[in-house]
C-alpha cells in the first residue's frame, strides 16, 4: 500500500511545447507498482491550456478545482467546474482550458501500460 499527500508530490512542467502553463503530479504511477492504472494530477493556471490531441487509450477525469472548458471531438467547448467528471474515450480529440484567472485541477487516471506516451 502506498499513501501520501498530493502536495509532497514534485509537480513537474508538462513538457510537450503545445501546452501552456500545466504542470503534472504523478500521484499513483511507476514508483507506487500500480500495475493496470496510473492517477495524475494536473494543474492548468490562468490562460493555460493541455495540448490539444488525442491517443488509443480512454481516461477518466475529475475536476478538484476552479473551471475551464474542455474541447470535444466534435471541436464544441464545453463548460467544466470543480465537481465534474470526463470519461475521454480512446481516439476522441480533446483539450482542457483554463479560460479563468484561478488554477484549474483535475485528476486523470490512464491504462499503465499506455503511461510512457501520457500528455494529458
């Protein structure tokens, strides 16, 4: 069993030059030994932005805080806030945006296996 605080957690840049102000938090992942899912949090400050993409695998979000847009594959935005859940399934287009001038945080949740390749 592995517990901790999301806050001793090293938040590290998101590195992919087509986000904007995101910063990543491994919360369960390669050093827990979690062997089918990994959970990440992500915090998006004012005007900051995930890239926009889109990959094989589904993941599940969860809004902790603030609100944002999310971008759908059909390209709509749609409204998000603290309290909100996102099921992205596998090949959908999306993007989460902080349009706000407070942080936006959210928890992600992947496939392991798929973790190597995890933007956001």
């Amino acid at each position: 069993m592995d517990i901790r605080h999301a806050m001793g957690v090293r938040a590290e840049p998101v590195s992919d030059p087509q986000a904007k102000d995101v910063t990543i938090r491994w919360l369960v992942g390669p050093d827990s030994g979690a062997p089918t899912f990994h959970m990440r949090q992500f915090d998006v400050g004012a005007g900051g932005h995930t890239p926009r993409h889109s990959h094989p695998w589904e993941h599940e979000c969860y809004i902790l805080q603030g609100q944002g847009k999310v971008l759908r594959p059909d390209g709509q935005l749609t409204p998000v806030k603290a309290g909100d859940v996102i099921y992205v399934q596998a090949g959908e287009e999306h993007q989460f945006l902080n349009d706000s001038w407070s942080k936006l945080t959210f928890l992600c949740m992947v496939p392991a296996a798929q973790c190597t390749q995890c933007k956001g």
